[in-house]
C-alpha cells in the first residue's frame, strides 16, 4: 500500500437506531472517527469508515441519517452483503437474532465485529467463532470496559506491581432501573424478559469474564445466585408485563491463580459508592478501588489501624487515605478506541485479540453461572480452546 493512500471501508452497521448501537458505536465511535480524518495504520495509510446503517424501521433509519450525517441507509441486510464495498459487519441487535445476522456475514466473507453476548448459549457462540475462523475472516467482540480510565488506571498498576500479591476483587455494578409506571425506565424491556435474551446474568457476566480474564486471571468455577426483585414493569408502550428474568445477581469467582472475586451485579439497587461500577483490589502491598473514569489507591505504609468499638463513633474516616491516581493521558470513548484497533486489524493487520473465541468465553460465564443458581452450587468452567 502506497504510503498516505485513504482507504474507503464499508461498514454494515445492524441494529444501530437502538440507544446503544445509536450512541456508543455510531455517534461516539465511527462518526467520531470520521471527523477526526479517520484512522491512520502504521504505514501512514488511513482508514476512513463508510458506514451504511440497517434496520427495520426507514423512519428511524433516516432520522439517524439526518443526525449522523451518514448518507447511506437500507432495510434490506442481503443487499448490505452482496455490496463487494462492504467489507464488515457490526451487528448490535437484541442478541435474539445475532447468530443468525453473524453466520449470513460469515458465509458473504465480511469481517465481523459484534456486541456482545454474542449468542443466548456457548455452543452457538462457539459455532459463531469456528464458522469465522474457518472462512478466515477476520473476527471481534465488544469488550469495552477494559479501555474505561479507571480499568486503565487499573490496569497500570497491576503492571507495575503495585498491589504486591492480588488476594481479591469485590466488584459492584448497578443502580435502580425505575420500574416504567410513573418514571421512563433507563433500560428497554426485553432485559427483563427471559424468553428475548434478558437477564443481567446473561448481560453483565459477559462483561466480568473479560475483565477478570484480562486484568486478575480468568474465572475457573462459579458460585452464583440470581434473583428476579421486581417481578412487575412497564414496557416502552406504558403497558405492564411480568417480569420473567433475573435482574440481580450476587457471585463469587474462583480465578485460575486462586485470587476471589465476588461481583454483585443489580438493577435494583441505589448507588451509595464512587460510581456505578467500583472495583476494590486488595494486595499485600495495597489496595486500589476503581470505577468508570477515577482510581484511588491506599499503599499498605497509608492503611490506618481500625479498633473495633461500636460504642463512639468512628475516629477514622476511612475515605481520607485513600490518593487520587493522576490522569497521565486522555483517555478517549472506551467504544471508540476499540473500533479504532478493529479497524487497524482489517486494514493494516495489525493484532488483535479480542475475537469471537472472548465472546464465547463470555457466555460460557454467563451460561455457567445461571447453571450455578439453578443447581444451587458451585460449578466449574472448563477451558474453551482455539
């Protein structure tokens, strides 16, 4: 490729008039490039996106046209396919219809970059991996948390050893989803509908494999129990329905170099924490707590020396120890740095490894760890090879 050449590549984006794929992946992501000239590959080349938006509804579709500026939009994904411009798919749809939107793309040789999860059960995320891999097209899951500036900071100081050795991970994810009747709920309903794909068992486990497996060890046995809290909302229609799909889980993870994460995830909870997310990290040496964008760590020579009597109140505010980890860079939408390292792996080769082989791990979490509160057990998690 001849140094500076731009290089136009049609992006089939499915499923982007939801609030995510609108957001995220579409605004934040590939319109956010586009502004930016593009993507540019180690030779000096760019990437320049040319996203064509598919949906079902062309109301919708040419409304997000207007407010992207994206000129191309269709109802018909065949034609999206059989288009030689086009060469990858991104599928954002409920994960009800992505194996089969994934396989067409698969067998029309487009690269695919997906949402996750990436199927209702590991077999057919598997099958989504080994299908690609056989058409030898080139393959990726969103797995965005792990470019958010907390799990950044996070991240860094596990690298230099801050922690000493991890011993556990106590994970809090969450906030109160209000129920429809009175105050719009901030999430749609098929999340609460276990016959679409809903459950936050099924949602967030697939974040937690990634980013225990990516920053702690990955899970090797699950203990998990799972609850359906409010069992009456209201859908986007304002018409109520019986809620069919756990909207809580609490779960404790036995990672494969012995360190315990315990990870509560609910929709039915209220924040009095950091963030919506918090991770704490306990180590010999330190401990760290993170959430979406800040980081604040307590070295073992900071840890004050707590007296239990619950007679006076406290002496110790146990928030003033605790030191700000400084923002060495800027950090950029957590979607958006993704798509970015995508597109360098279709266009310039360059590597990446968060293929439909991760998101297969993800559900397999998800899929063991419903296992696991149906049977009411601990259940281990085998290992899924290449």
């Amino acid at each position: 490729m001849a140094a500076g050449k731009v290089h136009n590549v049609g992006i089939i984006m499915n499923g982007v008039t939801g609030r995510m794929g609108t957001n995220q992946h579409l605004m934040r992501s590939i319109v956010a490039i586009i502004q930016q000239g593009g993507v540019k590959l180690a030779s000096g080349d760019v990437v320049m996106p040319d996203p064509i938006l598919v949906g079902r509804n062309p109301d919708k579709l040419a409304a997000l046209c207007k407010k992207s500026g994206v000129k191309r939009a269709t109802t018909n994904v065949a034609a999206a396919l059989a288009d030689p411009h086009n060469t990858i798919y991104f599928d954002a749809q409920t994960t009800s219809r992505r194996v089969e939107a994934v396989k067409q793309a698969i067998a029309a040789g487009k690269h695919v970059y997906c949402e996750k999860p990436t199927a209702l059960n590991s077999a057919d995320a598997y099958e989504l991996y080994r299908q690609a891999a056989d058409a030898g097209v080139k393959n990726g899951v969103v797995q965005d948390k792990l470019w958010l500036p907390g799990l950044v900071k996070l991240k860094a100081l596990i690298d230099d050893g801050f922690f000493g050795q991890i011993l556990s991970v106590r994970g809090e994810f969450g906030y109160w989803v209000f129920e429809g009747d009175s105050v719009e709920p901030q999430r749609p309903s098929w999340n609460y509908k276990k016959e679409e794909g809903g459950g936050i068992i099924m949602d967030m486990f697939c974040h937690w494999q990634y980013v225990l497996a990516n920053l702690f060890g990955a899970p090797k046995a699950v203990s998990c129990l799972g609850a359906t809290h409010v069992p009456k909302r209201w859908d986007e229609n304002r018409q109520p329905y019986q809620c069919t799909a756990d909207d809580a889980a609490y779960a404790t993870f036995e990672l494969e170099n012995d360190v315990i994460a315990n990870m509560n995830s609910s929709w039915c909870v209220r924040v009095r924490r950091d963030d919506l997310l918090t991770l704490q990290v306990d180590g010999t040496k330190g401990s760290a707590v993170a959430g979406l964008r800040q980081c604040r760590i307590q070295p073992a020579s900071s840890t004050p020396r707590p007296v239990w009597n619950p007679d006076i109140d406290s002496p110790i505010d146990f928030y003033e120890d605790w030191v700000p980890v400084p923002s060495a860079r800027e950090y950029d939408n957590a979607f958006k740095v993704q798509w970015e390292l995508f597109l360098r792996h279709v266009a310039g080769n360059e590597p990446f490894r968060w293929s439909l082989l991760e998101a297969a791990k993800g559900v397999q979490l998800a899929e063991k760890g419903l296992e696991s509160w149906q049977n009411r057990r601990w259940v281990d998690i085998p290992e899924l090879k290449s």
